[in-house]
C-alpha cells in the first residue's frame, strides 16, 4: 500500500483532467487510506476534496504545488497550523505578480509543513544530470535548515532512461546530505488512455493546433497509479515507497465546519454590542414613529426580535449592517428598501436596513430568522448599481483588507464552449462548427442534445473528426476553465481570510476568496449579498433631474402610497421602464386586475411566477366580484382576507399553521420550508403533528386533515411576502415619478439605455404616446445624455453608431468655446478631432440640419472644405465661399436607409410621421404595434420599403415585403393568388393601408398581405 502525495486536478485550470469525484472514487477502489491534492498554486479544491475523503472514510492529504526562486516544490501540511500556512501561500502567490513564492515568505509561513523537492522537468534536474552536486549541496543546505527532517527529495517512475538516471542520482546526493527520499509520481488524469484528454485542455490553455502527428508529441505517465504498478515503477526504492505512507501517518489536518466566523462590530463606547443595539433601536423606532409614546405591538416585537437576535449571537451582524447602510445613506448612495426575508425584521426597519414596517404589512421575523433552526441570517441588500463598489470598500477600508472579500465563481466548460473550444484545438471548420452549435440546446449535456438530436446524430455517423470531437468535448465538460467573481457576495470576516479559504486578485481592490461560496458558508463564513440595482440609480437620477429642472426635493419615503394619477397608470398597464412591472404579460394582469392600492402591486409580484399564475386568473375574478370567495373554514378568513381567500404569500401558510395548529411562527416557518422543497418523509411525519395539534386546539380530524391538505397543495405557491412588499414599493415608486414627472423619467429611462436598439426604440415609442417629441440631433443642442428642451426631449450624440464616449466629449468640449456658426467653422473648429467617416455619420443621422444645407451637399463639399480650414489657419475669409450645391437631395429611401442603420430607427426621414396626425381620427394600426394583433386580421398603413419577388416550388410568382413605420419594420408577404392581383400596385418608398393579417413564426412577427392601396 502507498500513498498518492502529488496530484493536481481539474482545479489546476487546464493543467488536469482529473475530477475530484473520480480520484477519490478510484481511490477508495485501491483500497487507500490516505490520499493528498497538491494542485498547481491554488487551493481552489481543497475543501472539496476534503469533504469528498471524509465520505468515502479516506483520510485527506492538503498540499499545494509552488515554486522557491527556481525550485518546484510540493508542500504538505502535518496539521492545521500547516494547514493555514498552506492557505498563506496558496494567498501570497496568487497575489504575487509572477506567481512565484520567496523563500522569505516560505521561511515565514514554513511551520508544520513538509516540503517535497520535485527533480524532473526542472532546473534541478538539470544539475543532477551534470553532475553539479556542489550546486546542489548548497541549494539544499537552506531547505534542510528550514524543514529538517520534514524535507523529502523525489524520485518518480522510470518510464525513461533519463529518469532512471536522476533517480540514481538522487538517491546518491540524499545518501550525502542525509535527507530523506519520498516515491511520487504526478497524477494529472484518471487512467492512461485520458491523457488524449489533457492534451486537448493544454492545447486549449496554450492556443496550439493538435493532429495525429503531434497528440502523442508527449508522452506521460500522468495517470493513477494502482498499488501494484506504483510498487512495480519503484521496486528497488522500497525506502522511498515507505516514505508516502510516512508522510502520510505524520499529516493530520482537521477543518471544522459550520463554526461561525462572525464578525465582531467596532464600538468606541464602553457598552457591548448587545447594548448598543437595543439602544440603536430605541432610538430608531421613536424616529420611525415620529413619537416617544410607542405603541405596545411594536415594543413587544422589538423586544422578541432583540432577544431572539442576541439569543443567536447575531448582534454584531446586524451593527455591521446598519453601519455600512448609514455609510451609503450619509454620501447619498440610494439603498433599495429591502430585499428577501429581512423586510419581515423590524430591528432591521428601526434601523433603517429595511424601509419597510413589518407590523403594517403583517411581515413575519420568523421567516428571516428561525429561532427553532440555527442558521446564518441573510440580509441582501440592493444599491444603486453605478455606486455599490463605494460601499464595499467602505467595508474593506473598515474592517482590513484580508478580512473582506470577494467570493470566487468558477466558469466552467458548458456544452457549446467545450464543443467549440476543442474544435479550434482539432481544425474543424468554423461552418461545420457553427452547423453543430445550431443544434445544441444549451439547456442539456452533449450526450443528451446527440440523444435528442437526429441531425446531431448523422452529423457524428458522416464524419470521424466529428465523433472524436464529441468524444473530447464530453470528457471536458462541466471542468472549471477559469475563475471569476460573484456578482454580488462579499465575505466579511473578524479573522484573517488567509488563513481560512485563501484570498487572490479580484476585479477591484478588493480581494478574492479562493473557495466558492458553498464551501465558505459550509465553514461558518458569512455571505453578504451587495447587489447593484438599475432602478436605484435611475430613480436617484430623476430626483436629481427634478430638482434641477423644478426645483423640488422629493423624499420618495414619504410620498403617498393612494396616489391616484399612479394607479390609473399602472391600472392602464402603462408600465414601461417600470421595475417588474414591464412584461407585456405583467401589463395584462396588471390592466385585468385593475390596480387600485399598494396591496395589488404586492400580490401581483408574488403571483406573476410559474406555478402561482395559475391562480392569476381566480384572484382577477374575485377581485373584480365576478367569482364568489371561498374560504375552507372561517378562521381562515382574517389570514386570507387580503388575497380573496387564495394563498399567495409564505407567511399565510405560516399563520395557517399558528392559528390552526397552535404552533409557533417558528416551528410554522420549519412546516412552510417543508412545503416548499416538497419532502415527502417530512409532509407525512409533519401532516400527525399538525392534525393532533388541531384537534387538541378544538378542530375536529376532518377538519384538520382538509386544513393540512390545503396548505399542502397550495403553499407550494406561497411567495415571500417580505420581499414582495419590498420590490413592490420600488415599482410603485416609479411608477409615481412616471405618472408626476413623465419628461424627467423618460429622459433617464432614455439616457440609461444608450447602445440598446431595442430599449430605446420601446421607450421613444412610449414618449410618443404620450406626446413627447423626440427632437432631432442637433450639433449646438445635443449632449452626451438625451436632455429636455422645452418640455420634449433632446436626442443624444451617443444614439450615432460609430460616434463614441470621447467623441462626443470632443465635440462638446469644442462647443464650449462658442456654437457652431455654419458649416465651414464647424469643419474648420472639428477638422483635428472628427474623421471624414464620423462627419458623415453626423450628417446622415441629421446632426447637422441647421446649417441649412442639403445632406448631399454637406458630404460632397467635405474635401474641399476641409482643404481650406487646413491651409486657411485664421479662419477668414469663409463668408466667400461658394459651396457646389448638389442640384438634389439623396432619394427618400437612402435617407431612410441611412438614418434606420446609424440611430436603428427612423427619426426624421419616415413619411409615416406626416400623416400620424391625422391617423388620430382613423383607425389604421401601424407596424409597431402589431404585436398586439398576433393571429388577428387587421386594416395597417405601413411605407414599403423593399419588395423581393420570388417563385415557388410550384412555379407560382409570390413576394417578401418589408413594412415599416418610423419606429420599426416587419417582415410581410404575399401569397400567389394575392400577389396576381396586387403585383401591378406594388410600388417601394410608398405609403400604403394594408389588409392583412398577423403572425408570429418562429419568434418573429409577420404580415400575410391580403389586400391593399396608395393612401
């Protein structure tokens, strides 16, 4: 029996194809009793395969692989203090530039650790096989006065001459200096034939070209070893063979988990956190309620959460929250009015984490934190997303730099990635590839789109490359490819995170762990979500535009929630920009529902998910008093009251559960989360409970047994109610800047979605319904952002494909000094910052109209105008210039044609526009529209913009049209027996009301043409 103590597996990043799971599988196979991870200068799977050990009754083995100046080692920790060194390391390498490791830093950070010195491949190597021994006495006199007995020499395989001669060697110089040698052999694959696997990851990782003749350039031995081929490669090192299993005996490493590594909150008074707090409260609730005379309910809640809080050692916790939320308030960083479970706490409302009062919504704690089930409290908070980072490194800058991280993610080979990354390694024509991705649903493995996929399947029967590439794309997938960092968890931490998960580089200032968040709440360390919310930014932007335009400060916790303007608006489904009130389904229930009060918002945020939608329709009957509301018992009624007597939130089955059962909310929340996972050994244990529990509170068996099943069949449905209220006062609170202020949301609405097509078409399309006019770009009038002028809104430079960030800066830096006078100063003051390809973006989009000359003209003059502002440097003389005006304008349908490609949609050119007034007294629908018509016949006046007539199969003439408004076009046709009739008015560049009739094919909209005429 030996012991494998050099591995690097699929967490060495393209350096292995050995998966955790396997190796310690095969292991348990070998009968081993011991196994080690050594992966190349990470540690990114160790507490995996610590726990992948533990279940098979293996002992874990923790090392890592670095390099000491020029020297590789393998370092193996003796105990859990090595087991922090080890982290140390694995931190000062990833975060040294060159990620290699002093032998300083190795000094330092040596204690309880085993160093093993890899001789193959190396500069070592190199001096064995020149027999410099003198070299090599010294390089390891400074190892043996650091580890002593605790340094091994290696010898590894004889699979070549070379080998087998630094083997001797090594034996030779270890019989000098009396250091121990250990047998090893790098285990970087499961068995002999995975190394065509490896290869394809190296190539990958190196950007190399892999074919016949090079797959065995390589040859390795890199694979696990079973007892008897390890014994057979070292038969006469047994010395050596002992030593693994040496080693092995002398290392015993134990992590615990789930021991809290809470942080401890900084207080300069001489008071504990658990005094601080309730004062923090006190004072909070009288601010909250705007008196010193607090009602019983709330002290009584206060009092129970306080306890509750300080009972589960979580003081600390909610200070360090409160203090980074005051932080974010106090610089005026908007902060989201709560998110998830913690609106339910109303220490976390007093405190100002949350902006929601749990009493008036009847949030319950218990759904936040348990105190019938331990469990770290998780209060994710939302920031305005262009200012979150701030807040972090508030943090950071609080509580030390190694104490606050980022959580490491991992990017992982998916089926399309793994497929087209392998392809590059093997050749395989781009087409080929691109023909095999169009069939891969990205939803399923390789194994299970080819099983699902007859074109997949004849594809691998026609061609062998392709077979062999499905081959190696399936062994690589699921295999972590790079490292990256969650969007939103942040560890904090009282201990030094070193020494606990290991840190690295991240994509700020702050540092990374390097164990994903998993492994990190397994040990006891706590996740905080720091998210960056859109809305937020936005809706502080507005307030600012509002301010400066109107001179009103608006403190959006105080507006009125029974606004009526708001209501009518969302009622209407006009929620356009609104959060989670956007989709056009949203809109339907929301117009169907016919919102009238906050509680609406609530429920229809809890009820638009699959699975509770079913119940949308039951709750809009009973709504709107056209279904009679039902109740399974009376007691029923006061729970179920505000939702129709349907369940809808997590905290109703809850109260069931108090109400019915007599169970406290803690014991309830235990039932809801049973409901919730469906675990049906529970169900069935907690479904006695509840029925006895019943029946001693006064219920009758039946009753009890229908009151469970209830809850049962439908708590499945329940939505967190706490997060529901939280969201639904963000959507009401646009809403209400939409329905009061509809010029300054839209503006930033527009501004925020600069470089989407699709959003700024939908919002521009919105401003005109309600009768904004989006004014056109104007070189003296246009900004970086769309702006208001005149109570419309000026469009932005940044809508011109082509023109970017610093361009527009430029330009705007350039107008600073004085508006453009004419075409010629504006050459003349541009001609150093614009190319002629960025001047004509400019003019085709309109930007330059107000020079009063023709487009044509502009472009064609351009040369010639530019040649003189180069040669005449004073800029005199300009008002003799004689322009060669263009005798016409470019056609209608270029215009357009270059309008739609630089801004994506038309602005000025579409002579849709001309007759949008009078389609106010008709009823003509336009394109834009038609997503409302699917499969309906309707009467639309469209301009044709192109017509390609084609020829069927049956020889019959048909045509495709493109149909357009000034906002969007759509794909239509005409059919044979139509298109004998029509062919002879068919005419491009012309307005026309058509009759047809509207389709959606394959996720696009389309016009079947029956009839039509010139308007």
């Amino acid at each position: 029996m030996y012991t494998q103590l050099y591995t690097k597996t699929v967490y060495s990043l393209l350096k292995s194809s050995l998966k955790i799971e396997d190796y310690v599988k095969q292991a348990k196979q070998y009968n081993m009793k011991s196994l080690a991870i050594t992966d190349e200068i990470n540690v990114y799977g160790v507490f995996k395969f610590y726990q992948e050990c533990l279940k098979n009754d293996i002992k874990p083995i923790i090392g890592i692989h670095v390099i000491v100046e020029d020297s590789p080692l393998v370092l193996i920790a003796k105990s859990n203090i090595g087991y922090k060194n080890i982290l140390k390391i694995a931190s000062l390498v990833q975060l040294d530039e060159h990620k290699l490791l002093s032998f300083d830093k190795l000094k330092e950070n040596s204690l309880d650790l085993i160093c093993i010195i890899i001789t193959q491949n190396n500069a070592f190597e190199s001096l064995l096989l020149n027999n410099r021994f003198d070299l090599i006495k010294n390089k390891l006199n400074k190892f043996v006065g650091l580890f002593n007995d605790d340094l091994y020499l290696s010898i590894f395989p004889e699979v070549t001459q070379q080998i087998a001669s630094v083997n001797q060697k090594v034996a030779y110089i270890t019989s000098l200096i009396k250091i121990k040698i250990v047998a090893i052999n790098e285990v970087k694959y499961l068995n002999k034939e995975d190394h065509i696997t490896l290869r394809y990851l190296e190539g990958i990782d190196k950007g190399e070209k892999i074919n016949t003749n090079t797959i065995n350039l390589f040859p390795s031995n890199n694979y696990f070893l079973d007892n008897e081929q390890f014994f057979s490669s070292f038969n006469i090192y047994e010395e050596a063979v002992k030593n693994t299993n040496g080693i092995a005996d002398s290392c015993n490493v134990t992590i615990i988990f789930n021991e809290l590594h809470l942080p401890k909150y900084r207080i300069n008074e001489d008071v504990t956190s658990d005094e601080y707090l309730k004062l923090l409260c006190k004072k909070g609730l009288e601010k909250r309620l705007g008196t010193e005379n607090i009602p019983l309910n709330y002290l009584e809640r206060l009092k129970y959460e306080l306890n509750v809080i300080n009972n589960m050692n979580f003081n600390d916790y909610f200070l360090i929250v409160y203090d980074f939320v005051k932080y974010a308030k106090r610089h005026h960083i908007s902060v989201g009015p709560g998110r998830g479970s913690a609106a339910g706490s109303l220490v976390s409302f007093v405190l100002g984490i949350t902006n929601v009062d749990p009493i008036k919504y009847e949030l319950l704690f218990e759904r936040f934190l348990n105190p019938e089930r331990i469990s770290m409290p998780d209060i994710d908070l939302d920031f305005q997303d262009d200012r979150r980072d701030e807040v972090i490194k508030y943090v950071q800058s609080k509580y030390g730099t190694n104490h606050v991280a980022h959580i490491l993610t991992f990017g992982t080979f998916a089926a399309r990635s793994a497929i087209r990354e392998v392809s590059k390694v093997m050749e395989i024509s781009d087409t080929r590839i691109n023909e095999i991705i169009d069939n891969i649903n990205a939803n399923l493995s390789i194994e299970e789109n080819i099983k699902d996929s007859q074109e997949l399947q004849k594809i691998q029967e026609e061609f062998s490359e392709i077979k062999k590439l499905f081959t190696i794309a399936q062994a690589i997938e699921g295999i972590p490819r790079n490292t990256s960092t969650h969007a939103a968890g942040i560890i904090i931490c009282d201990e030094d995170l070193s020494e606990i998960s290991g840190l690295q580089p991240s994509i700020d200032e702050v540092l990374q762990t390097q164990f994903e968040a998993k492994d990190l709440e397994t040990l006891g360390l706590l996740k905080m979500d720091f998210l960056g919310l859109r809305n937020l930014t936005a809706i502080t932007e507005i307030l600012s535009l509002i301010k400066n335009i109107y001179n009103i400060d608006i403190d959006l916790n105080n507006i009125p929630l029974n606004d009526a303007k708001t209501y009518r608006l969302i009622a209407r489904g006009e929620t356009t920009g609104l959060f989670q009130l956007e989709s056009e389904g949203m809109r339907n229930v929301l117009r169907d529902i016919n919102v009238s009060e906050f509680d609406d918002i609530v429920a229809v945020n809890a009820l638009y998910r699959p699975g509770p939608m079913e119940n949308i329709p039951h709750f809009i009957a009973r709504k709107n008093k056209k279904e009679k509301i039902e109740y399974l018992h009376k007691d029923l009624i006061p729970i179920l009251e505000s939702t129709y007597g349907i369940i809808v939130y997590q905290e109703q089955i809850m109260q069931i559960a108090q109400k019915i059962a007599n169970y406290s909310l803690g014991k309830a929340d235990l039932l809801r989360r049973a409901v919730s996972k469906k675990q049906k050994d529970v169900l069935i244990r907690e479904g006695e409970v509840f029925i006895q529990s019943a029946i001693k509170n006064g219920y009758d068996k039946n009753t009890a047994s229908e009151l469970y099943e209830y809850i049962v069949k439908f708590g499945d449905y329940g939505f967190n109610k706490s997060h529901s209220v939280a969201y639904a006062l963000v959507s009401y609170q646009m809403a209400y800047l939409k329905a009061n202020y509809l010029t300054p949301f839209m503006v930033i609405l527009l501004s925020n979605v600069l470089g989407s097509e699709s959003q700024t078409y939908k919002y521009i399309k919105d401003c005109k319904r309600y009768g904004i006019k989006i004014l056109p770009l104007s070189i003296n009038k246009s900004y970086n952002n769309y702006v208001i002028e005149n109570h419309n809104i000026r469009i932005s430079f940044l809508v011109i494909k082509g023109i970017g960030y610093s361009t527009s800066e430029a330009i705007l830096k350039e107008r600073g000094q004085g508006i453009f006078k004419n075409y010629f100063d504006f050459i003349y003051r541009t001609k150093n910052i614009l190319k002629r390809n960025t001047f004509e973006a400019l003019v085709m989009s309109g930007a330059l109209d107000e020079f009063i000359l023709t487009k044509k003209t502009m472009i064609e003059n351009y040369d010639k105008v530019y040649d003189l502002s180069r040669f005449n440097q004073s800029g005199y003389f300009t008002d003799k210039l004689d322009y060669d005006h263009a005798e016409e304008e470019y056609t209608l349908g270029e215009l357009m044609k270059h309008e739609k490609s630089l801004l994506g949609f038309y602005l000025t050119t579409h002579p849709i526009r001309k007759y949008l007034d009078e389609m106010k007294e008709n009823p003509y629908i336009l394109p834009s529209q038609t997503l409302k018509y699917v499969d309906q016949n309707i009467e639309l006046i469209g301009f044709i913009e192109n017509i390609k007539p084609t020829i069927t199969k049956n020889k019959e003439e048909m045509a495709s049209l493109i149909i357009s408004d000034d906002l969007t076009s759509i794909n239509a046709v005409i059919f044979p027996k139509s298109y004998q009739l029509l062919k002879n008015s068919l005419m491009i560049d012309r307005l026309f009301v058509i009759k047809c009739k509207v389709q959606e094919r394959n996720n696009k909209l389309q016009l079947i043409i029956n009839n039509l005429h010139l308007l």
